[in-house]
C-alpha cells in the first residue's frame, strides 16, 4: 500500500504477512501525522459506548442463561435484548423481556 511519508515522498507499506487479523492504525503527534502500521484493535480503541453493550450483554446472558430469554434466544433476538437490557439497565422502570 502506497502511502506519503513526507511531502511528495511515496512510501510503501509492506502487506501483513502474519497470520493475525490486522488493521491499518496511525497514532499523531497531535500536530503531526504518523505513518501508517498494522495493529490489532484493543480495548482502548473501542468507544465507550461498545464497551458498555458488551458488558450489558454480558451480565444479561450471565443472570438469564437457561432461561426463556437466555442464550437460546440470542441469535433471533440480539438487537431488542439488548436494547431491552440497556433501557432496563438505565431507567428506573424495569423492562421485561
């Protein structure tokens, strides 16, 4: 992959040849740009936001597991178990699923 190491100065970053699932990541100076690596993503790299549905997620499955809403609904209904959870974990009002 092309990329410019400096003004009108191409460079090239070599391909992963690892057998790791890479990601192109650059970290700046704040005032300047880095060249491009690859990188595995780390918890530091994920907002706040993903964090969080992860473990909300988590306790969820944890505290219903075997249960009518527990792991053998999880493929189906994802999306509003975890909506549900989180309005739950987040209100005063209890939501049921």
């Amino acid at each position: 992959m092309l990329y410019s190491s400096a003004k009108d100065t191409p460079a090239v970053l070599d391909a992963n040849t690892t057998s790791t699932k890479k990601f192109l990541t650059m970290t700046g100076t704040g005032s300047a740009g880095a060249a491009p690596v690859w990188g595995t993503i780390v918890a530091a790299d994920l907002p706040e936001s993903v964090k969080k549905v992860n473990t909300y997620l988590y306790e969820y499955l944890s505290s219903h597991s075997g249960t009518n809403g527990g792991f053998s609904d999880v493929n189906k209904n994802l999306p509003l178990l975890v909506s549900n959870y989180i309005l739950s974990r987040n209100s005063s009002t209890e939501v049921s699923l």
